[in-house]
C-alpha cells in the first residue's frame, strides 16, 4: 500500500468523503489535494463491495427493485470521488496526480472485475431477463434490465472460473497500459515546444503570435514566444506560416507524439493492447475485438462499418487527389521546385481556397471571439429547448479560467449546472471533451447534473479576447451538443443518464448542434468584430458559407484513414502485427492513402482507442452519427425554420432528454420518422458524384 493511502483520513478531515456544503453540493476544488484521493477511494470501494454484497446475500426471489434498482443505487460514493479525480487528471493534472493515476486504475480493475463478473449477480439479473414480460416494467425499466443483464453477458459473468481470472488479469494489464499510453502521450507534448523569434513570423496573423506569448507565459518563459504540440496550436501554425522549415519541424513532431523510441514511445504498448483486446474477445466467444465490440453498437457488425467508411473513402480520395494536383500547380505558379508535402498542405489549400472562394480564416476569425460563440451556444439551446444561462461565480472550479453557469428550465426551474474549461495549459491533456461531475437520475430524488466542456483554444493576450478559427467555433458547438444531451436529460435510472448510450449515437447530439453554428441566422447576431462590434458583414458571410465545403476531400480522407486503421488493427490476428510503423504502412499503401496527408490520428498518438477502449473498433462512429446528423438537420430545413418549434420538440424529447432509456434506433425514427438516408453525409461533405481519380 502506497504511503498516501495508508494515511489516516477521516471524514472529518477528507473533503471527498464530506458532505459538500457548497452551492448545489459542487467539488470544493479548493480543498481537495491529491493526497486525499487513495483514502477516498478506498473507502469508495469498501462501500461499494459491501452494498453489492447485500444484494448477492439477499434471500428473497430477484426482483427489479432488490436486484437492478439496487444495483443502480449503490456506488454513489465511487461515483462522486471518480468524477472529480477523473476531471483534474484531464484538466488539470500534476505529476501527483498522475502516478496516483496509475495505482487508481488498478484499483479500479480489481474492484470492478469481480463485480462485473459476479455469476450470483448474473443468476439474479438472468431470472428477472427470463421473466421480463411478466414483470409489467414501464419501457425504462425494461430497457435498463436488458442493458444490465448485456453488461453482465459481456464482461463475462457466463464464463468458467479460470477464464473469468484470466479476464481478469487481462483487463486489469489493459487498465496499466490505457494509463501509460495517456501518460506517454502527454509527456511527449509537454517535453516540446519551438521557440519563435521575431523573423519566425512570417505570415501569421496577430491573434496567433498573441497565442504563442501567452503559452510562453504558462511555462514560465516572459516575453518569449512558443509554439506547442496542441492542436489548436498545430493547425493553424501549418495553415499560416509562410516558413516551410519551421512547418515541416512542427509537422514532423506533432506526427510523431508517442514514436519517439524514448521513454514515451507507444509501439510496445499498442502490440500489447491488441494481444490482449483479441484474447479477452476469443475467451467470449468472438473472432475478434472489433466483431466483439461492434455487436454492442448500432452498426453490428465490422463489415457494416467497413461497408460505411469504403463508401465515403472512394469519392473522398478522389477529390483529394484533384485537390493535391491543384496545390501542385499552385507551388508551380509560386515558382516552386519542391513537390507538395504533407505539411505544405493547410498552407497552399488556404492559398486556393482564398483564389476558388475569396475567403481565408483570417478574415472571420476577428468576429469569432470566444465569448460571442458561446453566448450564440446558449442562445441556440434557449431558441430550441427554451433553457436559459446565468453566470455564476460562487462556485468552486479547479482553475482560475474555469467559468460555470446555472441552467434553468422554461419555467425558470433548476436544471443543471455547466462549467466551461476552454483555454490549452500544460496541465491540460490535448483535443476537447465534455464529461460529468454528476449525472441527472431522479432514482432518489430529481438529482440535477453537473456537466462539464472542456477546450484546448488559444488565450489572448494584453486583455485581448480568444479568437476562435471556424474549426475552433463547431468546436465549441460540438461539445457544447454533448453537454446539451447530459442537461437535458431526463430519465429515472443513474446507468441510462445523458450520454450513456452506443458510441455510434452518442456523436449525433454534439454533431447535429454545429449545424447551427454555421447558420447565417446565427453568425449575423454573434459574429462581431473584437475591436469595432461591427457584425460580420454580408459578402464575408457568403463567402463562408460558400467555402465550407472546401477541402473536404483531405478532412474525410484525414478522418477515415482513422477510421480504417482503427478497424484493421482490431480485425487483423494481433499475431500478425509485429510492428506498428510497418502495419501503419501497409494498409495505407492498401487504400491508395495519399502521401501529402496524414492520418488524422497515427497510432502511437490514437488516445481514442489506445488511451482506454471507449472508441476502439468505434472510431468510425463520428461519420455513422454524421450520416444522422447530416439527415435530422434536414427535419429543420423542411419546416424552412431552424428553431422550428415542433420539430425541436422532438429533438428534445426523442433525443437530448432520453439518454439511454431506448433502442437508439428507435430514439431517431421517432424523431425523424424514418431511418437516415446515407447521402445526406456526401452531400453535406459536397462529395456526391466525384469521379473517381485515376
């Protein structure tokens, strides 16, 4: 036992194991220390073992209230301390924090395996499944039973005694290995920054250089300027910089995040994770992980999303090789000898889209401040759902730039709390997520959530505002949808809350709310100059719209490319992958990948699928949700009015606030009336009809 969890810390002296006397009982960030973790855990786990004793010990029949509503009443204490420890390790972490991290998820998979394999827990479950349709369950309950009894079934609970322990020990190494892929993946963007001097500036505009001082001031270095490994700091770098040296350095180490061959280096870990992803499957019964995983998903099966990505891929490809042949010639125009390379791309494709379009980010992204852009979030949400959002600044956050605001209802009642999180810092892993302090349930009493976004955007400097690029702004909208579908949820059961359904659903909420970002309806009111107020004028706001379709064939070969690599690393016998680097090159070779683009995510840098399995073998399920969400804006479109009130009645009512408590399915022909039409996502991508490249 580590020296932090044989400290003695009672209640009394533990915040997490306090009650919360704060406004609608909120982490008190500023009393909660790393050290306090370990002990809260333990006594979190000791308190769950015990309430999931006292359901396995009960000796009436199973019922589904001594049974499944028991089982979703306990672990309250486990929930509470994970939420909070799980936010600061993404948002907020420390060197403390994250070796604590480590011993956590080994605690975590100890706890949790003998529980999710219990075979009396399952017995019990099994009974009530046997008997479901005499129980007289209202359609919550009945699918709350059917998912707890598939949970059981999939994490083993049916399998002999010995490979219930090899299970185990398996998802216990995959908890190890999940952790330090997440860590290596920091640590390399921690270790790296390029410094810029003032003849390093060419071509970038004044809101990133403001950027690039600010991130120098969070790690200590005044008066000096950096470029980071974000993202939000990658991107527009490449997109901007007329110094094709300094692109090709920052490119070359962002692809190579994790692939290294230092002590942060991913390969051996991901050979590892596929061995034992393929076992634990096999020992279940399935050919693979991906056939294992997928069964539990709206797709299927790993054919129905291949079939899904080889569609998209063909007409994809082949306007990115035009789009390539025509960056080509532009370098050529330039006077150029070079061939285009990959971090040429962004650099000359913003070069044609400002000649084919007359528009460049530069243009807009004045009257994008991030303030506006989440002041247009909310007003879409009161427009749609009628809920509104005060500022609140009496409640604990866990850094001075976290922002919080209270939710109320249509009839101006309590509904959620939201925080906001929206600035990079090296504290901070990279990309943007929403998550929860606390779900919506109203098992013991109308518990109200506390939901979270957090961003990586780039903070202005000398009391300028964040400007935020187009990419930046769906962003926002983005993960401010996830977070609109963990408010507005309305269900009785803690395990159906918010987000918790299949991963190739759980993007339609977030993807179908940057629909309205993009919307002239919107950006007339909220885009205005930082400096003047001035509202984006009419010709730039064609000019947008009209180019937003541009480049559409790199960002969905970027993205599929992904995606496919994400299935054939968990098609593909795991014995057969001896060597990340030459497996990456091989099935890019197999689909024509073209060299001037990188995967969106190459495999030592995939937190995805490697940092934990939420997406493994479902990183597709971005473009399955897209193909739905593409086809529910339409609903909106044919009413011929975005906030049209009876169609966002429906989108409210059979999406957002139903969380898991129905087949997802049968959530979206409720709202929609039928099942998606495919070529809503090609249309909307402007890939209908390509031909096919040569």
């Amino acid at each position: 036992m580590s020296e932090a969890s044989s400290t003695a810390v009672d209640s009394h002296t533990n915040p997490l194991l306090a009650a919360w006397q704060t406004p609608f009982q909120t982490p008190p960030f500023a009393d909660i220390r790393p050290e306090h973790f370990l002990p809260a855990f333990d006594k979190a786990f000791a308190d769950h073992s015990a309430e999931i004793e006292a359901i396995k010990a009960n000796p009436a029949e199973p019922t589904f209230e001594n049974t499944v509503t028991a089982l979703e009443r306990a672990g309250k204490l486990l929930s509470k301390v994970s939420a909070v420890f799980y936010d600061l390790v993404g948002a907020h972490s420390n060197p403390e924090l994250l070796k604590i991290e480590s011993e956590v998820a080994l605690k975590q998979a100890r706890h949790w395996n003998p529980i999710s394999m219990d075979a009396a827990l399952f017995g019990r479950v099994s009974k009530l499944r046997d008997k479901a349709a005499s129980l007289n369950l209202t359609g919550e309950q009945a699918r709350l039973l059917e998912r707890t009894w598939t949970s059981f079934h999939r994490s083993g609970a049916g399998l002999s005694e010995a490979a219930k322990a090899r299970t185990a020990e398996i998802n216990e190494r995959l908890a190890h290995l999940a952790t330090s892929f997440s860590h290596h993946l920091l640590g390399d963007e921690q270790e790296w920054t390029m410094e810029l001097g003032a003849d390093d500036l060419a071509g970038l505009p004044d809101s990133f250089v403001a950027a690039t001082k600010a991130a120098a001031d969070e790690r200590g270095m005044p008066g000096k300027m950096v470029v980071t490994l974000s993202r939000s700091f990658v991107e527009p770098f490449l997109k901007d910089s007329a110094r094709r040296d300094l692109r090709e350095k920052v490119y070359k180490a962002f692809i190579a995040r994790g692939d290294n061959g230092n002590a942060n280096d991913n390969n051996a870990v991901i050979l590892e994770v596929l061995k034992l992803r393929e076992e634990r499957a096999k020992i279940l019964g399935y050919p693979s992980f991906a056939a294992y995983r997928l069964e539990d998903s709206m797709a299927k099966t790993p054919e129905a999303v291949r079939g899904l990505l080889e569609r998209v891929w063909k007409p994809a490809r082949a306007r990115a090789m035009a789009d390539r042949d025509a960056l080509q010639a532009l370098i050529a125009e330039e006077g150029g000898n070079f061939k285009l390379a990959a971090w040429d791309w962004r650099y000359y494709a913003e070069k044609l889209r400002q000649r084919r379009a007359n528009f460049d980010d530069a243009a807009i992204k004045p009257y994008l401040t991030l303030d506006n852009m989440i002041d247009a979030a909310f007003d879409v949400a009161t427009r749609l759902f009628g809920v509104t959002f005060v500022k609140r600044k009496d409640i604990p956050v866990w850094h001075p730039d976290v922002r919080v605001w209270e939710v109320k209802d249509a009839m101006g009642n309590h509904k959620a709390l939201f925080y906001g999180d929206y600035f990079a810092r090296p504290s901070k892993r990279s990309g943007a997520w929403m998550t929860s302090l606390r779900d919506q349930q109203k098992l013991d009493g109308d518990i109200a959530p506390l939901v979270i976004n957090v961003c990586n955007f780039s903070k202005g400097t000398d009391g300028q505002p964040s400007l935020l690029s187009p990419d930046d702004a769906r962003t926002l909208f983005h993960e401010f949808g996830h977070g609109l579908h963990g408010m507005l949820s309305n269900v009785m059961y803690p395990s159906l809350s918010g987000t918790s359904v299949f991963t190739d659903f759980v993007e339609l909420p977030s993807q179908l709310y940057e629909h309205w970002q993009e919307r002239p309806e919107v950006l007339q009111k909220f885009a205005r100059h930082y400096q003047t107020g001035e509202p984006l004028p009419e010709d730039l706001l064609k000019r947008f719209i009209a180019a937003r379709k541009f480049n559409q064939g790199f960002a969905t070969v970027e993205f599929v490319s992904s995606a496919l690599m994400d299935l054939e690393f968990h098609t593909q016998p795991a014995a057969s992958i001896t060597d990340v680097r030459a497996f990456e090159k091989q099935e890019l070779e197999k689909i024509g990948m073209p060299a001037e683009i990188a995967l969106r995510h190459r495999p030592q840098q995939f937190g995805h699928i490697f940092s934990g399995d939420h997406y493994a073998s479902g990183y597709y399920s971005y473009m399955w949700s897209e193909v739905m969400d593409a086809d529910a804006f339409g609903a909106f479109e044919e009413a011929h009015d975005i906030f049209d009130p009876a169609v966002a009645k429906r989108l409210h009512d059979d999406i957002y606030s139903s969380g898991g408590s129905r087949d997802p399915e049968d959530a979206y022909i409720a709202f929609r009336g039928r099942k998606p039409e495919p070529d809503a996502l090609l249309r909307r991508r402007g890939l209908l009809n390509e031909p096919e490249a040569a």
